[in-house]
C-alpha cells in the first residue's frame, strides 16, 4: 500500500526526472560519440568539468545560460583531446578515456582549490529556479511533476528529440551511423571520416559536460569534490541498456531515476533496519544489472573501439 | 598532408627513450598552472625535488607511495596485456585491505611467518575474486568489463564503509569509521628504523620481477601475450580464451588486493575509506608509462610516487594546491600515449602539389 | 542517365581517362613502375595481373586513396576537355565521375541500400533528408540497367551478389562515367557473374567505361574490349580482347611456365571423419549447418563449393573444434567425437589452415618462432614445469623456414613483417610438419600469388600422397576442379553428396552453388544417409 502511495505522488515523480536530467544529457552525448564508433571514458571527467566550469562562470558573474555555454564549451575542449587521441591517432580509446578523466578532473579540483584557496564551505549561486509556466505548471500532477522543473531540465528533454531527429532524420545523422558501422563506407562517398568523428565527440563531449553542470546550477548551487561520483560510468552503462537510441536513453533514464528516487524514499520508510549505503549502492548495482540484462542482444556499433586509418579499406 | 607511416621496428632509444620524455614533458607542462596559480616556478620545482629526494625521510616517504603504486602498476600491466580493461584495481585494493583486516586483526594468531603470509593470501584472494566476478560476466555474456569494474570500485568503497560502521567497527575507535588496527605479528616491518617504508617495497619489487619472468618465460605468460595481441587467432591455435582470461583477472586483481594489504599492514595499520588517495586509477597510469612492462613499472611508480611527494610537499610550503600532481600525473598519462603513437608509426609531411 | 541520352557511335571513342607514366614507391618497392592506360567512352577494359602486380595501387592512385610519386592523371570533364585529376583526393575522383567497386564493400551494412546509396550525396547540415527524388532516380537506373535489387533492406540482410548491385547503383547514382570494378567476380557464382557481364555490357552501351580488374583471365574474355597486362608493377602488354591468345596472355601475367598441380590417381583409404546429420543453428545462415553429411577419405581432397556465406564458416569451425553440433555426430577415424576443442584437435592429428591467415593465423607481434610453435607450447617437447624451452622453439623454426622455404628476417622477427604468401607458409609448416591424418584448409589459396598458391596445392597434394584426407573449402573454381577428388557444394547450410571431380560439368556447379540445383545422384558411399548406422 505505501509503495503504491510513493509511485503515485507527484513529488516522487518531480524527483525522478530531476534525478534523471543529468543522466539524459550524459547518456545522450555518450551516445552521440558511440554512434560515431568512439567509446569516450572521458565522461566522468567532463562531467566533473562541466560542473565545475558552468559553476564558477556564474560565480563569476556570467549569467546562468553563460554558465552552461562555457559548461559546454569545456566539454567540447576535453572532447576534442580525446578525439584526436583517438580518430586521426588512432590510440586507445580506453585509456585516452580514463586520460580525459584524469585530465580533466585534476585540472577542475586544481583550479577550483586555486580560485578559492581558503573557503571552508562552497560558496552558493543563484541557481536555475523551477518553471512556472502559466497554466502547465499549474494542471494536477504533471504540472508538479514535470512542468515545475528547471529549464535545464526541459533542455534535456528537447535535446532528446533533437538528438533523434538528427540521428533519423538528416543527412548528418545518416553519415554519423554509417561512420560508426563503417568508415570506409563513408570515405568511399566522399565524406570525411575524421571530421565527421571528431565532430561527434566534440559534441557529445559539450552535452556530457552540460549534465555536469546541471548539477551545480540546477540540482545544486554549489562545486563540490567528488560530487560527480560514477554517475558518468552510470551514463556508459545506461547507453548500452539504451541500445543508442535516443528514445531508449530518456527511458532508461527515467527508469532509473524512479529507482533512484523510489530507493530513497524507501530508505526512509525501512531505513532503520538497513544500513544507509546499501540503498548508496544502488544505483551501482542497478546499473550492473541493467548491462548484464541487454548483454545478449545488445548491438555495439560495429566500428566502436577500431581505430581507422585515411585510406585503409 | 601529414601522413603516418608505420615503422616495421621501432629501435631501443624509441622504447625507453619515449616515456623518459613524456613523463619530462608532463613535468614541463607543470609550470603553466603553476605560473597562473601565481606561484615561483624554480622555486616550486626546487621544493618539488627536495619533497621527494631532499632527506632519508623524504626519500622514505617516496618509496613507500610507490610501494602501492608498483602493485597496482603490475595490476594494469598484465591486464592490460591481455587486453583486459581493469579499471577496477581501487576497488579491488579495498577488498585486498579488508580481507586482510578481517584475518589480521586478531581473530587469529600465530607467529610472523605465519601471520604476514595468511594476510597476503587473504587479501589477494579477495582482489583476485572481485576482478574474477566482471570477467566471467565478459568471457560468458559479453558484458564490457569497463563499466563493470568502475562501478564496483563505488560499490566496494560503500561497502568498506558499511562494514567499518558495522562489523568490522573497532570499538576503541571513538566513533571514527575505522577498523580495529592490524596485530602486529601480522604487521609488515619498516625496513629503516622510524621510517615508514617498510617490507611490502620489497614484496612489489619481487612481484615485478616475477611477473616479468611469469610473462616473457612460461607456457602461460605465452599463452597471456597470445590472447591479448590477437585473441582470434590464440583460440584458433586451441588456446583457451576464457582461461587465460581468468589466469589474468586472477593475477592482477591479487596484485591489486596486495597492495591493499600492503597499505593496511604497512603503512597505515588499520582500514580507513580513505586509505587509497586512488592508488587504483593512478596505476593504469604507472602501467601506460611502463609501456606494460612489469620492470618498466618499477621506475614509472617511482616517478609517478616522487610527483605526488613533492608536489604535497611543495604545496604545503608555497600553497599552491597539491591537485597539481594529479594534473601531472594526467598529463604523463596522455603524453606518453601520444608518445606510443610516434614510436610505433613515422610521421611525414608532404607538401600537397600536384607532381608533374 | 544524361550519357544514355547521347548514345552515339562517335562519343564511345571519346577518350575519358588518361594515365601517364604513373610511379608509386613503398620504400624500395615499387609497386606501379611508369604505368600508361586509356580508356574511353563505352569501353569495358580489363586490367589483368597477379596478386601483387600492383593493380589495387594503381586504382588506389586513381581514386585518390594514395598519391602517386610521378606521372598524372587526367579525366575528360563533362564538357570533353581533359583535365588533370586533383592528386590524393576521393572526392575529386568523385566529382570527375570515377566510381569505384572494391572487392571489399564499402557498405554500412546497418542502414538500408538506399541510405548507403544517397550517403553523401546531400548536403550534410539539412533538415530533412529527401529520399523521394532519389527513389525515383534509383528506379529509372535500375530499369534501365536490370540492377535490381531492395533498397529498403539493411545491407546485412542482402546476398553479396545484391551488395554489389548495391554498389554499382551507388556509382551509378552519383552519375560515374567510368565504374572501376576490383575482382568483380570472386564473390560470385558463374551464373551470377554472367549476369553481372550482361548488366556491364548494357551500361557500357549507353557509354559507361568500365575497368574490370581482376587476375583471372577466362572471365574477362568474355566481356572485356580490350586487356591491359600488369605484372611487377610495369605494363607488360595491351591488346584488344579479340586479338587475345589465352596462352600467351596468362604467360605474359606470371612471366613463366606456370607449374601446374596434377593429382597423380589413387585409391582412397579408410573415412578419416565422417559427419552424419550434423546441425548447428546459429540463426544466421553463414554461421548454421541443416542435416550434413560429409564423408572425407585418407588420400583423397574433398572439395567443399558453394559462395561465401553459405555455412562454410560453420562447417570449418566445426572440424577445427572450435564448435560443437546442436545435434547429429561427428566421426574421427570410426570413434564418435565428444570434446570438441581447438586444443584437443589439434594435438590429434587434425591440421587446420584457417580462412583469414591474418586474423585468426598468426599474432604479429609475437616472434615467427612463437608463432610456429603455438599450437604446441603445452607439450613436453617445448616446455619445463611451465618454462618454455626456446632452444627447442627456435629449432624447430630454423627446419621449418628452411622446408617451407618462409621468407623471413629469421626466428626471432615479429610474424606481421611477413607478406601474405609466407604468412601461409609459416602456417602449412605450423601444420603440415606433424604428419596430420586429416587436413581442413579453408581458402587456403585466396589472395596468393601463382607461385605461392602453386605451393599450396602441391603441399596439400603432398600430403594427400601421403594419406592424409584433406577437406578443402574454396570459392576457387578452377582450384577445386584442379586438385580435389571429390566435390561437394554448399548452399544455405546443406551439403550435397561428394561428386567425383571427374563427372562435373562447370556450369552444373554454379547451378547448385546457387541452390538451384541438387546433386542428381549419391556415388557410392560417400555419403552416410543414415546416422544411426555409423553409431
């Protein structure tokens, strides 16, 4: 009775989404790179970027909407290292990946302790407030749950449908498939094989860092060490659960963040005779679950991971 | 047009003379934070020198950073030779710690030869186990170990704190979520009086050579490099690729799990989830650096170790943060990977004309 | 088409392709030496060398995937004067109307055959993709051709024959005035081959140019109008197609007396394995099997026929052990085969040549050592406690490379220095030097030049003297009918009863390669019919 009381409120699902917003740009732009044929383990550090750079532009007085364009500028930066690295050079994609995530993690921390040397607690911004859109916001339920959230959130939700239109729908989402099933398909017609790929995961790498930054500018309002914590790894997992759909990814994102929510309300109700961190494993160990559940059937692009050469068939 | 040609043998000054340079070139790159943090440049660098190699006690402290870093160095190595993605060695430093905390914290007793030898047993079975789990899910489902191994190092690390606010409490502890301290006849002894490096360095450094001879000279060493150069045509010769998975889950998850034993029963003496300021992930970089050589990480694990005495030394004497030498340690990582570009293909220019 | 339009008699003259004195080095090796080659309008040229006379460079060059060191290459523009081609390129080659059929497919097998035709051709930052207009562009080519195939299908689910339609219409759509076709035919029955000369004739008669390159000669006799010779890198001849002397021609591509392998008769022994009503299903056809039954003697080549894709690739991982029948059994030497397992098979006198030499033959960067002795590493002979004896490793790599005459900088050089043909080598005398009682060799000539394929057959004649059975799958045609025995065809997972070599008509071959057609008769117990009798 009380767990269908928890599915069935408003706040429940207003938390779900929220929790799922930053998941929805990471699965995304992970997608994007895959799609390509590039794994980019940089994720957890563009992530971790994006939260820090988006922060401290509006720390700095940039506005919210500059926070989250040099969030993504950020992104789009560490991405083209791991590009490079890894189309034209074709090293890697694994290890240039955990690189990204070490680079661009240390240089955050680095710069964020260097900007703020003595602060004993974050400093605060002005955050993203939640919409109040006349009338939406006001219908039963669905005005809570999901028109009350922030802007970045319906960012995301719009980007879902962009990606997949793109994706679908154009002649550039038509080269990025083809790119990443393969190359030489798309060098046979003329068109670039390394720009197409860089392109893919420079972009991708700008959302990933914009699901960072929603976490200090619409989740949060503040930088926080270790604030970031697996959910980009959580992201890489989710893609494959997604089977690089766009559509997918929103469900699995959503799914996720229902259990995410659903854990934490749980944890109030049973949390007396469970320790705290079983319910911190969750998430984790859900994600686990989800791989091991597509792993059968699920259909990696085919050219993900191989390096290709100009000129090689 | 820049065009990349690849080089049939790369020559000696190529192999070693690449991650010399790339680790200089990190070490350079240094000095761009350092000059926007406001900071001296020489003088930082000078402090930096000093804070690894300035004192017998520096000089202890660097080894004893390193003693971890050469276990979890070796971790990555022989996975990464068999193209199996461990990224998992924090996790599995862990589990290695609090299985050896869990034996060696009093529950039984015995002499030192007897102690120390059931604690490193311990805690290698437990790394090995927990790097065996994600293989078996890749070798049987083909599920991409990647993932897999990173979440389970938070997975793992909830768990020791679990278990530190739990069972493995010690009581004496005022509240704090440690574990109770490990005996000392399973304790590892410091090799220099009041110095903190003790035999555990000596233990990473007989790992190192062995796993150099377990790869270069044995059946399954052979069997190792086969599978992770060309895994198609290592089962088509009737090498068993799912074996020698598990050989190698087995021996770097133990490696792993050994420095966490090493870490408890040396250096700090009891569990605490802080133990590991990322032991895990830093030896992928001590492995990329070695170029996947187990001697090779020896030296890498010295450098990547020195980096993180000095540069903590250096920023508790001018204030610059110590980040910084994870920042190099990153840039080592990435320089060093360009650098494996350039010594296994030939870079040419040519001017882009039309030839009569 | 706009050329369709203008068919006339005077413009199939036209010159539309020009090669002068193009020179192409790797290193030392000079792969095009000074190569001169027109071709006009409607003019179907073939272009015939061995492996490795550097007829992939040079089109390579044409195409803008390598940029020659001397020599040039013009094109007549759409208004007929000739211009240089813009070097190192594609889509140069692809603006001046070059369009190019590698052997390889450049297909992204997850999208549809229209998507992969139109990849490109758009500007890539639109709204929308427009796949109307193309639609109906794609029906009047395919009208006019008989190139038909569906578009709408994701390219993994086409035959190779459709991918190559596929991939003609492709050129075809981004209107090429010249379609360069890399060994068309490898892939194809010879009914479908002579389907595909029909198409060629046809689009040349509206004023296509076509190259046709490919090593063997019988086939473009057929449908070629002139032959240019390559060999070493050099042109060697050119002559119109019906000056051409078969002979001579093919002595002209080798550069000498082909030695040619003769099976000398001989009476086949005991079975050596026997498959009876063997099914794997792996639910795709290239991977499955339906009912076999293979029977393969000591002494004797069976020869397994039929078009790649058809469960060849099943049928070699079953016999190397590296699967196992869903059901029916599987007989080595009258005793039912319960472990199956590379390891197993290959200690026990099972030698085994695989399909793709460099994927699954050898690890390049292990030692031309390692790599001979990989089968074996377990065995006492090469090793103590688990410590490799590397005297006795590279002695046996000193024998070998002087038997098999492998052509390396020595034992201890990594194996992916080797070239193709030594790669093959090094395998024949990984397998061959332990006296194996049953051979599986899975393509084990593709891609070799005469010489080295030469080699291969009297090896695999060799050992068939000695008594070894030998099951030899191959696309090649002229291989199988020069070497094996017996043969049987392969089509969508079932497996005709073994025919003798000597009773088979060509075109009868293509017929049931093409599953049109079934063996009409069982010879004499080649074939077990009923699995229960064998167990």
């Amino acid at each position: 009775m009380e767990i269908i009381d928890i599915l069935l409120a408003a706040s429940f699902w207003e938390a779900a989404i929220r929790i799922a917003t930053p998941l929805i740009f990471g699965v995304l732009g992970a997608l994007i790179c895959e799609r390509a044929g590039v794994l980019n383990l940089g994720i957890e550090g563009i992530f971790t970027a994006g939260a820090m750079a988006g922060w401290m532009a509006v720390w700095l007085g940039a506005g919210l909407w500059g926070g989250v364009l040099v969030a993504a500028l950020a992104g789009g930066f560490f991405g083209l290292i791991h590009a490079i690295l890894t189309v034209p050079l074709g090293l890697s994609q694994h290890v240039s990946g955990i690189g990204v995530t070490l680079l661009a993690t240390s240089l955050s921390y680095f710069t964020y302790r260097t900007a703020l040397p003595d602060v004993s607690s974050p400093p605060r911004i002005e955050p993203f407030r939640p919409l109040d859109i006349p009338f939406l916001s006001d219908l039963p339920f669905i005005g809570q749950a999901l028109f009350s959230q922030t802007a970045m959130t319906m960012l995301a939700l719009v980007l879902v449908f962009v990606t997949g239109w793109v994706l679908y729908r154009t002649p550039l989402g038509l080269a990025i498939r083809a790119v990443g099933d393969n190359p030489s398909s798309v060098e046979a017609q003329g068109l670039s094989v390394y720009g197409l790929r860089i392109g893919a995961v420079v972009v991708g790498s700008s959302l990933m860092a914009l699901g960072g930054a929603f976490l200090t500018m619409s989740a949060f309002d503040a930088f926080f060490f270790g604030m970031i914590n697996g959910r980009g790894w959580v992201c890489i997992a989710l893609t494959v659960f997604a089977s690089w759909r766009p559509g997918k990814a929103l469900i699995g994102a959503l799914l996720f963040g229902a259990f995410d929510a659903f854990q934490v309300r749980l944890q109030t109700e049973v949390g007396a005779f469970l320790p705290s961190q079983v319910f911190l494993m969750m998430p984790y160990i859900l994600s686990i679950i989800a791989l091991i559940v597509v792993a059968r059937k699920a259909d990696y692009p085919k050219a993900l991971l191989v390096p290709w050469f100009k000129g090689q068939r | 047009m820049i065009r990349f040609e690849p080089r049939s043998n790369p020559g000696p000054f190529l192999v070693y003379g690449v991650p010399i340079l790339a680790a200089t070139i990190a070490i350079l790159l240094a000095a761009i934070p350092l000059a926007l943090a406001g900071a001296p440049i020489i003088q930082a660098y000078g402090l930096m020198i000093s804070g690894a190699f300035g004192s017998v006690f520096s000089t202890s402290e660097m080894l004893t950073r390193a003693t971890p870093l050469i276990l979890t160095g070796l971790a990555a190595a022989i996975a990464f030779r068999a193209k199996l993605w461990n990224i998992g060695a924090e996790g599995q430093l862990y589990m290695g710690a609090m299985a050896a905390v869990a034996v060696g914290s009093g529950v039984i007793d015995g002499p030192s030869w007897v102690m120390i030898p059931v604690v490193i047993i311990a805690g290698m079975a437990a790394g090995a186990l927990m790097l065996i789990g994600p293989t078996l899910l890749k070798t049987r489902l083909g599920v991409d170990e990647v993932v897999t191994t990173l979440l389970l190092n938070f997975i793992v690390l909830l768990f020791v704190q679990m278990m530190l606010e739990g069972a493995l409490k010690d009581p004496m502890s005022m509240g704090w979520p440690q574990s109770e301290p490990i005996i000392d006849s399973a304790a590892f002894p410091a090799l220099l009086d009041r110095m903190r490096v003790h035999i555990g360095l000596l233990i990473a450094l007989v790992s190192a050579v062995a796993l150099a001879i377990f790869v270069k000279r044995t059946v399954w060493g052979f069997e190792i490099r086969a599978v992770g150069e060309n895994a198609a045509a290592a089962r088509f010769s009737g090498i068993s690729v799912t074996k020698t998975m598990i050989l190698v889950a087995a021996l770097s998850g133990g490696l792993a799990g050994l420095a966490g034993v090493s870490e408890v029963a040396g250096t700090r003496g009891y569990l605490a989830t802080d133990l590991s300021p990322g032991y895990g992930y830093a030896g992928i970089v001590v492995a990329m650096l070695a170029r996947l050589s187990p001697i090779g990480v020896i030296a890498s694990a010295l450098f990547v170790a020195s980096v993180f005495v000095g540069a903590d030394s250096m920023s508790r004497a001018i204030g610059v943060s110590s980040y910084l030498a994870d920042l190099i340690v990153a840039m080592a990582l990435l320089c060093v990977l360009i650098g494996g570009f350039l010594t296994r293909f030939r870079v040419h220019f040519d001017r882009k004309s039309a030839q009569g | 088409m706009s050329s369709a339009a203008h068919k006339s008699s005077e413009t199939s003259q036209d010159l539309l392709l020009s090669l002068a004195g193009v020179t192409k080095r790797f290193g030392p090796l000079v792969a095009n030496n000074a190569i001169d080659l027109t071709v006009h309008k409607g003019e179907i040229v073939a272009l015939l060398g061995e492996n490795g006379a550097g007829k992939t460079t040079l089109m390579n060059i044409l195409f803008g995937h390598y940029v020659a060191d001397e020599g040039t290459v013009t094109v007549a523009g759409r208004d007929g004067n000739l211009e240089q081609l813009e070097p190192g390129a594609p889509q140069a080659a692809l603006d001046a109307g070059i369009g190019m059929v590698h052997q390889h497919f450049t297909l992204a097998e997850n999208l549809t055959g229209l998507d992969n035709i139109v990849l490109g051709t758009e500007p890539i930052f639109r709204l929308r993709r427009d796949r109307s207009t193309a639609r109906a562009k794609l029906g009047e080519l395919m009208a006019g051709s008989g190139l038909n195939v569906d578009l709408d299908q994701p390219v993994h689910k086409l035959t190779v024959g459709e991918k190559q339609r596929v991939e003609i219409l492709k050129a075809l759509y981004r209107n090429a005035r010249l379609l360069v076709l890399d060994e068309p035919t490898a892939v194809l029955t010879p009914q479908e081959a002579d389907s595909l000369f029909a198409i060629l004739r046809k689009l040349a008669a509206t004023g296509l140019a076509v190259i046709i390159i490919a090593h063997k000669l019988a086939e473009v006799l057929a449908v070629s109008h002139r032959i240019a010779v390559l060999r070493g890198g050099a042109k060697v001849g050119e002559m119109k197609t019906s000056d051409a002397n078969h002979k001579s021609i093919a002595e002209l591509m080798v550069g000498r007396e082909v030695p040619v392998s003769r099976r000398t008769p001989r009476a086949p022994g005991k079975p050596v394995i026997t498959l009876a009503d063997v099914t794997i299903d792996r639910g795709d056809s290239r991977r499955s099997l339906h009912g076999v039954n293979v029977t393969a003697r000591e002494g004797e080549i069976l020869g397994i026929a039929g078009v790649s894709g058809n469960g060849q690739a099943a049928l070699a991982q079953l016999i190397a052990g590296l699967d196992k029948p869903d059901s029916g059994t599987v007989e080595i030497f009258g005793e039912k085969v319960t472990k199956f397992d590379a390891h197993t098979f290959a200690q026990n006198g099972i030698a085994r040549i695989p399909e793709d030499r460099h994927h699954d033959g050898m690890v390049g960067s292990m030692t031309v050592a390692e790599n001979i002795a990989i089968e074996d590493v377990r065995s006492p002979e090469y090793q103590k406690l688990g410590f490799l004896d590397f005297d006795a490793i590279r002695k046996r790599a000193e024998h070998a490379i002087a038997d098999y005459d492998v052509r390396c900088p020595g034992p201890d050089a990594p194996a992916r220095l080797l070239s193709g043909g030594n790669i093959q080598k090094l395998i024949l005398a990984r397998v061959l030097e332990k006296s194996p009682k049953l051979i599986l060799a899975n393509q084990p000539s593709r891609g070799l030049d005469v010489g080295a394929q030469s080699e291969v057959h009297r090896r695999l004649l060799e050992a068939r003297q000695g008594g070894a059975a030998v099951i030899l799958i191959s696309e090649d045609l002229d291989e199988l009918l020069t070497i094996s025995d017996q043969i049987a065809v392969i089509h969508a997972g079932h497996i005709t009863p073994a025919m003798p070599t000597d009773s088979i008509d060509r075109s009868e071959l293509g017929l049931m390669m093409a599953g049109q057609k079934t063996a009409q008769h069982a010879p004499d117990g080649t074939t077990t019919t009923n699995p229960g009798e064998t167990a």
